[in-house]
C-alpha cells in the first residue's frame, strides 16, 4: 500500500521488516517475493541499478529453487523494468 501512495520510506521499511519474518520463519519463497518488492522501491526511487540487482538476485534464487514466479510476481517484474 505505502509503495502505490509513493511513500518509499515506508514502503521501503514494511519490505526489509517482512524481509526479517520471513527469514526468521524460513520461508524462502516469500523472502524471494519481499526482496523483489524491494525492487520496485528501488526502481521508484530512481535507482535503476539497485533494481536490477535485486532482481537478478531473487531469479537466481528462483532458479535455484526451481520456483517460477507467479503471473503475479511476473507482474512486479515486469512493472520495476518499466520504471
């Protein structure tokens, strides 16, 4: 919510404080899904190298993981490229 108001802080600090859950409860594919959130903060706020990075860090997760996004996670992919 706080990323389609533009508030990156906020959207930003939900991300990394969702990032820590998941790694606490071990759940990698949702961690994939908080740092590909991070993404679009980061594409938003005019950081397209940031972006890219954690992007191709989450797909390399994924392949490792042998877990394709989801046509919604594609969505947010697709949406931090535009940007």
């Amino acid at each position: 919510m706080a990323l389609r108001r533009d508030d990156l802080v906020l959207a930003g600090d939900q991300y990394r404080a969702s990032l820590r859950l998941c790694r606490e409860f071990g759940s990698e594919r949702s961690m994939i899904a908080r740092i590909e959130g991070l993404a679009l903060v980061a594409a938003a706020g005019a950081s397209p190298a940031r972006a890219a990075t954690l992007l191709a860090a989450a797909a390399g997760w994924r392949a490792k993981l042998g877990t394709p996004p989801t046509p919604d996670e594609y969505a947010v992919h697709a949406q931090a490229r535009e940007k």
